[in-house]
C-alpha cells in the first residue's frame, strides 16, 4: 500500500516541479486520452464495487475507447470538423453515470442497506 501512495506523491512532486506544455495540435488528442483514461477507471472501480472487475475488460476497454476517440480526432482534423466532440459527449456521459453508481454503491456501504435499483433515488 505504500508504494502507490509514494509513486503518486512523486508523480504529484514532479507534476508540480516540471513545466510541460502540450503543444496546441496535440491538445484535442490529450484531452481525449484523459477522458478515456477517467473513464476507464471508474468503470473499473464501479465493476469493483459490483463484483465483476475483469482485468482484460479493463485494459482492452481502455485501448479499445482510446484508440476509437483518437481515431474520431484524427479523422474530424482531416476533414476540418470537430467530431471529437462526440467522443467527449460520450465520455462525459459515462464518467458520470460511474460517478452516480459509485455513490450509490458508497452510501449502500457505509449505510450497510441494500444497493439501490437503477430506477430508485
């Protein structure tokens, strides 16, 4: 347990002591890869909290998501239009449906009820 706690104090250190600037043709594709990389996470930590986290479901979807949004970028570039926007749409709905889950899954723990249903409050 020590050891992730460490490597994300130095990440932080160095993230905070390094200047990097991403240049601006490359900043459509970053911001991409972030929210794939977000997005991966928390479905895996709500498949966690689930009971069905899968190793090869976590890293194939994240290649899979990745590749896939970089692909729409690359192509909207070619053809001068913004179709990443679509991949960001799609990311930002599903990081926040694996937020609302992972609450809920939270509140069910520390609560000690039963999880609530899909259509529930």
């Amino acid at each position: 347990m020590l050891v992730p706690i460490l490597g994300l104090l130095a990440g932080l250190a160095l993230g905070l002591l390094v200047s990097f600037q991403v240049p601006l043709t490359y900043v459509k594709y970053s911001a991409i890869a972030i929210l794939a990389a977000v997005d991966t996470l928390l479905g895996g930590v709500r498949a966690q909290f689930e009971g069905r986290f899968d190793l090869r479901v976590f890293l194939s979807g994240f290649a899979v998501n990745t590749v896939f949004a970089a692909g729409l970028t690359a192509l909207g570039d070619l053809l001068g239009l913004d179709i990443y926007l679509g991949a960001v749409v799609a990311f930002s709905i599903r990081i926040f449906n694996n937020i609302g889950f992972i609450r809920r899954d939270l509140i069910s723990l520390v609560w000690k009820t039963a999880p609530l249903e899909a259509g529930e409050t």
